[in-house]
C-alpha cells in the first residue's frame, strides 16, 4: 500500500528530497505519490520517510 498525500499538502518540498524512490512528484495542485514507484521505504528506511518529515501529517499509507 504506497502512500498518499492529502489535499492539505502545502508544497513544503521537505518529502521530495526524502524518497528514495523518486515517488513523490508535484501534481496539478499538491505533491502526489506514483503508486507504481513507492515501495514505502522498504530496503532503505525502518519506516516511510515522507511521513516522518512531513511538518503538517497530510501523508499516510493507503489502506
């Protein structure tokens, strides 16, 4: 289940830089995830880095 950014994203640009897998792309109006890209930090991180960065919690995992 890869990530999801909400429509609360502020552009921030701190998950960016943080993913390992080049997942995280600005979208229309907000950062969006490729769900075909993220593997949720696994192999690089104990847990997704765009969530432990993220100044405002607006990404989660899709469940």
């Amino acid at each position: 289940m890869p990530a999801v950014i909400e429509i609360s994203c502020i552009n921030c640009d701190m998950c960016v830089p943080e993913c390992p897998n080049a997942a995280i792309s600005m979208g229309p109006k907000h950062y969006e995830v490729d769900p075909a890209l993220c593997t949720e930090c696994i192999g690089y991180y104990d847990k997704p880095t765009c969530i432990a960065v993220c100044p405002i919690d607006c990404i989660h995992l899709n469940s």
